[in-house]
C-alpha cells in the first residue's frame, strides 16, 4: 500500500507543475489491436489474447511508465470474437457478485473462479495492474455471460452478448467505464483450461494485484481441468477480432480496429458424428401428423482432445409419400423478418403471431446454464419460395432466429427442408416438436409400411458430410384405397317450370383413391338460359379473369387429409367463379372453373379447369365433362374431399317441366383410373299446376286443284309459362297424301351421324324459336331412313346448340298423312315453322279440289306434364287465287 500511495503522490506533484496538454478529442482512436491464440488447432482449448492500446497525446506529461495522456476518457470497450470462439461458464466455477464486491477488503471470489488475466495500463497510476479476471453469474437479459475484474480498486464487469444480428458470435463488452480511470491499454488472456497447472504462476486476487503483491494464490485442490475456450473448428481463413470504443467526450461516435487470429489448422482431426431420429406424430395412413425429429450431436469434452466438429448446413428428406397436409393453412399466419427480429440491432424477442406457430423446440448447447426453449414458426412467403419456416429462441440472453426453406419436389410433394450456414456453436441435442392434431402440416404416406427419412448433415470443418437414414413405421387405417365417392344434386326450388339454383355436391372419404376427373349427366329438361349470358374470351380463361357478365357460379372445394380438410374459397380470400365460355372441345360451350388457390399466408395462383357442355340433339340432355382435375400445386398435394357447385345465376338453370322421376348422374374418376358410376334421384313438383294451350296453324300454297303438289307451312306457338310439349300427332285430312313419287333420296342414318346427308335428301326447313337462346336454331328438314315402312321427317336444327326433331310417317284413321313427333325434348319453345317444299319437290298431293271444301288437320298435343290437348285446325289453302295448270302426276 504504501508503494502504491508514494506513486500516486509522485504523479500528483508532477501533475501540478506541467501545464496541461492541449488535447483535441477528435485525436481519439485506437493505435493497435492485438489478438493472438496458444494453438491454431481447430477445436482445441487455447489460451486467447486481445489487446489493444490507445492514441495518446505526446505532448502530454509521461508517467512512471511512460504513458502518455488519452485524448478523451473511455466510456466503453467491445471486442467482437469471431464466430466460432466460444467460452463455456458452466466448466468452471462461478463467483457470486456479493463475494467479487469484497475482493479488496477481504473475501473474495474462489480461486477455482479464475478464467485469466489482464493487464491494465491507466496514465498517471505509475504501474500496469496485472489483476485476475473471474467467472461470474450472468444477469440475465441479452447477457449469456458475464466475467469480472478490478482496474485499481474499481470492478468492472465484461458482458458477453451473442450478436444475433449477424454471425452470433460473442461480443464481449466493458460499459459504463469509471471516467478517473483514464485507460491506455490493456490486454487480457483468457484461458483454455483454467484448472490446468500451466496457469499457477498466475493466480492471484484482485488486493494482492493492487498492492503489487504478484500471484500467490495456490491451484485449488480437486478441481477438475475442464475446457473453457474452444478454438473455431472452420480452417483455412484468417477471423478478425475488432476493438471498439466510445468516449464521454464523443457520445454516438465509435472507433474500431481488427486484428485477425491465424487461420485454424487440424480440421480433420475434429471429429463429428451426428444422427437424427424422426418420429410421426400419428401413424395412420394418410392422416395428418405432427413430427417430432430429435438431432443429437456427442460432444467431446476431453481437455486433451479437441471440440467436436459445429453444424454447418442441415438438409432432410422426408419419405416418399409423406407431404404437406393442405388443412394446416387453415387459419395459418406467417411471420416476417421485422416481426421475428431477424438481424435486429439490437436483437429483441420475437413478436410473431401466435397463429402462425407451427411447433416447438428444445435446444441443448453445453454452453449454456440450461436447456432453452424455441419455437418454430411459419415465415411469409415470398415469390418462388412459399413454403418456409424459422427456427427460434428468445431465452438466456439469447436470440436466435434461423430461417429455413422448405423444398417440395413439384411431381411427387416429397419434403425436404434445409438449414444452411447455422451457427457455430457446439450443440449437444436439437429436439423439434412440429404439432399434431387435424391441422399437423404434414400428411403420412398413404400406405402402411417402414419408410425412410434421409437425412445430409455438413459440419464447419468442411469435412465430408454425415449422409444416413432415419426410420419411421406406418401401421395404423391400413385398410385404404378404395374409390366410393358420393353424390347429392339437385334444384334449390323443384317446382316445374321454374327458375332455381343448381346444386351439386361431390364427396370422396378421407383414405379413398383422389378424384381426378367428373362428368355429370343433368336429367332432361333441366336446361339453362343461355341467352343474354356472356362468353369468357379464351385470352381471358387461363387468368380466370373473366368477365362478370359469363358468371353463371361459384365452387367451394374441400382439399386435405383427416377431420378436417381446407376449405377454399376462405373468409377474406380471392372468391371463385364458373364461368360460361364458347365452344370446347368440339362441345357448343364449356365452362371455366376458376379457383384461387389461397388459404392462410399461401397464394399457389389461380387454378382453372376447363369443361365441355354437350347437349344430346334428341333429348337435349346436358352432360358436363370435365378437364382432368390438377393433383398437385407448387408440390402440395391436392387430395379433393367435396367438390361443390352453385350454379346460381338468376334465371339461368331452368327446372323441367315435367313430373316423372329423373336422375342427376355422374361418372367419377380416380387418379388410379378407378371409375364410379353415381346418380342422385331429382325429381320437381307442381306440374299439374302449368297450363298448357299451344297454338298452330296450317296452310297449303300452291295448287289446289287434284294432283298439284302444295307446299306447307306450319306454325306452332307457345306461351311463356305453359308446360313443354312433350308429344305431337299432326294428321292432315284425307285431301292430302304422300306423293311418294317424289321422295328422290333418303339420308341413311350413317350419313345423318356424319352430317353427310345428300343434297336431295332435303325435302324443306324449319326454324325454332326459343327464350333460353338469343336466336333461333334453323336449319333442313330431311327423309331419314327408319326401321318403319316409310322414312322419317327429321328437322336438323342448328345453331348456338343443334337439336333433332324426329317425326315418324305413317296413315292417320281417315287415312291422311300423319306426323308423330313422339320424343319432343322438354324445352321451351316460342315459335316453330316447318316449311315443306311443294311443286316437284313436293311431298304432298291433292286428292281432291281443295276449293270444293274446307279441310281440317286433327292435331293432338301431350303437354310434359301430362295435359293433352285436341286441336282441329283449318287447313288453310290458296282458294281464291289464281291457279296454274295442274302439272301431270307421275305413276308410283
């Protein structure tokens, strides 16, 4: 003591009579830095040296050691390490800060505390303190650890901090420095194995150090030699090691310089063996299931050996067959880069939301008073790589946020996920909890069986990967791939006649083979008004940005294993639409099925399914064919559960008009080709309740003398509302009979199939008026060949849809032409004219004068919802007008 107080009187007195320095605080700034370690072995225990020295004014008074006065007074001293240079608190023993606090007046921390020295040069003290430095708890916070020392008589503490913005390395940090202490340089030796006998020349306490004493604190007996540093186990690149400080006179100004610790040598002697088990949650088939993946890492501890190796990257393959399950977006969140804190300065806790929490985790790093807790969240998506994750801990003073992708082979779904460039940091064992329950994200293969998890792990060393496989057993719900789809269909309103919504509902049982493909038959007369309805342009159908005009529906689908499957369109997303397009596929129209695939943070882009609509030309029956069904999207497998249709656009789906029992049916296809045939019963009421009083009239122009060959025309009308014809006997008096003469050629029915009917096989034309489209079909009347004796009138009815009108000839009871047109289809028709050519075209002939009398067609009328009707009207002819000579009537 008394050598201490005769060198602060010293300097006192010297101080009094120099002039003070004329020091500008800008000047200040670090001269040099110095690091340095014992061994370059990768993951050996080496004794680390950090020093640095200050710019000091020359024109300052030296002190007894030569030491010149600092420019400015430090505030703050932080040394960052390298990634990769860790100290590990819990090998040797702690000091409590009550027993630090008394270092100088008696007390003191155990010998066994002491991690290494530094040696402090302060200006004007007239001697360099050498003073231990120790091991102490941590405080918490963002501090993971804390070592203590005396400058003088005064503690200082150094807190080491991971940077979680950057590298996580340590930062270790001198703050809120005694502003008397005017620091000029210092350099500090932390060691390797505290406990080893090479360091008992230096083990002191802080007031034998302040009173010159020297070392003389002995090794404590029993206390095992425990590794403290470790070296980096990454070879072959210099590390730096930067010094900064602050000043009270520069407050927000920081001044730097690196040093760099030699390139670390011995790589392959570091040794690494890690190993991964992989364990589903459910072992049901297909089923959801959580994951719970244990990584375990044996560390080598032995003060003579070296550190085990340090993960770098991590890449898992999950089996063939296992894939993302659809219904874990449900209500799924993501969490950003700025709501986790990644690289935040200064690193902070998490705030993500909790909806976007995908599991947990459990990290064991030797370092560490503790196992810490994680969790493991979803990540925002971004363009090209949608399915990603992080990994996180907030505890301990330690913030880690590692992101991670998640790869999906886009033919099969098969999952592979990476960590890549992870910290370099020894870890003992990684547990991850991914949940379980009906929202678990992943889906197990579809079959029972043992099945493979691949798993690649690179250390730091650069040494060759760990490459193995990971078992799991699937022997639950084995019983699977059958193909029994259902079926429910029908009119929201089933009143004959009336305009309703089309429902339809598709339902396959969680296990069964994926649908893949749909053709529904809709029951005759359930039809659609087509007219004022727009077409989606085909440059608009792959977007499904289709106009709101061709809108006739909406879709809601079910996608997804277990209990409970995604439902799309969700609450706030993208709505889906069924939208009417021209023609497809040689069909007179199709629709557009447009749904965006969008459920929680996920945007898979809009998918669109085309289908034909075919109409049956005799019977009018729709049938709607779909395009093959997308099985997978951006590697998610789309496992369909419901497929629900609204065709709800008002007044478009138009009920039939007649009563009988119908059928809605569907044949179902899987993706393993299995077929399934469906149907649902439908069936409308109400029909006797719809009038039915259609109107027509006949006329004859042309010759009315015997012989002549008149032409017809006639007209049927309709009123809105009525019930459809269903049935129609045209039978004209005995005055007009087939020539048969003139029937020149009949169309085969070979031909008619291939619309290939001759020319001469057309006897007249017909149009057809009515209110589902906005014009009218039109088009020849030809003699068919038919399994009667005589042909057949059919009317080849074209247009926006082509409809056949078959009419079968024969005699009526007075022996007249009679027409029956036993199969009309049950649409609604404002207006038909048949027009028959006459002359030498013609196919009727005068028996008598038609002046002589009035003649009168009998006409019977079966309504679809079973009135009849018996109409005779009058054959109106061409009496009254000039007539023509009577051309010669050809011998049969």
């Amino acid at each position: 003591m008394k050598r201490l107080f005769l060198a602060v009187a010293i300097v006192v007195m010297t101080s009094a009579f120099v002039a003070p320095a004329s020091a500008d605080y800008s000047d200040y700034g670090l001269e040099s830095v110095e690091a340095s370690v014992s061994t370059t072995q990768a993951g050996g225990h080496p004794d680390l040296m950090i020093g640095f020295r200050l710019k000091t004014d020359p024109s300052s008074p030296a002190d007894l050691t030569g030491l010149h006065e600092p420019y400015a007074r430090t505030k703050q001293i932080s040394v960052a390490v390298p990634a990769g240079v860790i100290g590990n608190p819990n090998a040797v023993e702690t000091c409590t800060v009550e027993r630090f606090l008394t270092s100088m007046v008696g007390g003191g921390c155990p010998a066994a505390s002491q991690v290494g020295v530094t040696e402090i040069g302060l200006y004007s003290f007239g001697f360099r303190y050498t003073e231990p430095v120790y091991n102490l708890p941590a405080p918490g916070g963002d501090t993971v650890a804390r070592l203590g020392f005396f400058a003088s008589n005064l503690p200082n503490y150094i807190n080491i901090r991971v940077r979680s913005d950057g590298d996580y390395g340590l930062t270790a940090s001198v703050e809120g420095i005694d502003a008397t202490e005017k620091v000029v340089e210092a350099t500090t030796t932390l060691w390797g194995v505290p406990a080893a006998p090479v360091h008992d020349t230096e083990r002191m306490t802080p007031s034998e150090a302040f009173s010159g004493i020297g070392t003389s604190s002995p090794r404590p007996p029993g206390v095992p030699e425990e590794p403290f540093m470790i070296n980096p186990v990454r070879c072959g690149l210099a590390q730096p090691v930067t010094v900064s400080l602050s000043s009270y006179q520069l407050p927000g100004q920081t001044f730097s310089m690196s040093d760099a610790l030699p390139p670390m040598t011995g790589c392959n002697q570091v040794e690494f063996d890690p190993s991964l088990t992989v364990t589903p949650t459910s072992r049901k088939a297909g089923a959801p299931t959580g994951l719970d993946a244990e990584l375990t890492i044996p560390q080598n501890d032995a003060v003579n050996g070296e550190a085990t190796g340090q993960l770098r990257d991590a890449v898992v393959t999950l089996p063939q067959g296992m894939t993302i399950a659809s219904g874990a977006a449900d209500g799924l969140q993501a969490c950003s880069d700025a709501e986790v804190g990644y690289k935040a300065s200064p690193p902070r806790a998490s705030q993500c939301p909790p909806a976007s929490k995908l599991g947990s985790a459990e990290f064991d790093v030797p370092a560490l008073s503790r196992v810490i807790d994680g969790e493991i969240y979803q990540r925002t998506p971004e363009a090209g790589n949608l399915f990603r994750i992080w990994l996180v801990t907030d505890e301990l003073g330690v913030h880690v946020k590692l992101p991670g992708e998640i790869h999906l082979d886009p033919v099969s779904g098969q999952v592979t996920s990476l960590f890549l460039d992870n910290p370099q940091v020894p870890l003992r064992n990684l547990k991850l909890h991914f949940r379980a329950g009906p929202r678990a994200p992943l889906a197990n293969p579809g079959s029972c069986g043992t099945y493979l998890s691949r798993y690649e792990f690179s250390p730091w060393t650069g040494n060759p990967p760990t490459v193995d496989v990971a078992p799991m057993t699937i022997d639950q719900g084995c019983d699977k791939g059958g193909f029994s789809p259902s079926l429910a269909a029908g009119s929201t309103n089933p009143t004959a006649g009336a305009f309703a919504p089309f429902v339809l509902n598709l339902t396959r049982p969680d296990g069964d083979q994926n649908v893949s493909g749909l053709e529904v038959t809709m029951p005759p007369g359930l039809l659609a008004k087509l007219a004022g309805v727009g077409l989606c342009p085909e440059s608009s159908i792959p977007s499904g940005n289709c106009p709101a005009s061709s809108q006739v529906g909406t879709t809601t689908v079910a996608a997804g294993p277990g209990s409970n499957p995604l439902w799309i369109p969700q609450p706030g997303k993208a709505p889906t639409g069924v939208y009417l397009t021209g023609p497809y596929r040689g069909a007179p129209y199709g629709l557009a099925v447009k749904v965006p695939a969008q459920a929680g943070p996920f945007d898979l882009g809009t998918v669109v399914t085309r289908a034909a609509i075919r109409v049956d030309p005799e019977t009018t029956r729709v049938t709607v064919a779909s395009d093959p069904l997308p099985q997978i999207l951006e590697g998610v497998p789309v496992s369909y559960r419901t497929i629900h249709v609204d065709v709800d656009r008002p007044g478009f789906t138009l009920n039939p008009t007649s009563c009988k029992p119908k059928e809605v049916g569907a044949k179902v296809t899987s993706a393993q080709g299995a077929v399934a045939t469906l149907a649902d019963r439908f069936q409308v009421g109400s029909c006797a309740d719809l009038p039915f009083k259609p109107k027509l009239s006949l006329r004859l122009k042309g010759g009315t003398r015997r012989s002549t060959f008149p032409a017809l025309r006639a007209e049927l009308k309709a009123r809105p509302g009525d019930a459809n014809i269903g049935k129609a006997v045209v039978s004209l008096p005995r005055s007009e009979f087939l020539e048969q003469g003139h029937i020149r050629t009949i169309c085969t029915r070979v031909q008619f199939a291939a619309d290939a009917c001759p020319a001469a096989a057309i006897y007249g034309k017909a149009r057809a008026f009515t209110p589902l489209l906005d014009q009218p079909l039109e088009g020849p009347v030809y003699l068919r060949s038919s399994n009667n004796p005589l042909p057949d009138l059919v009317a080849d009815l074209r247009g926006p849809i082509d409809v056949v009108l078959v009419g079968r000839i024969d005699s009526g009871a007075d022996g007249g032409i009679r027409t029956s047109f036993v199969s009309v289809p049950d649409a609604p028709v404002s207006k038909f004219v048949l027009s028959m050519q006459g002359g030498k075209k013609g196919l009727l002939v005068n028996s008598r004068n038609l002046c002589s009398a009035k003649s009168r067609a009998d006409v019977k009328f079966t309504g679809q919802n079973g009135t009849g009707i018996h109409l005779r009207p009058v054959l109106a002819n061409s009496c009254g007008k000039k007539q023509g000579k009577a051309p010669r009537r050809r011998a049969n």
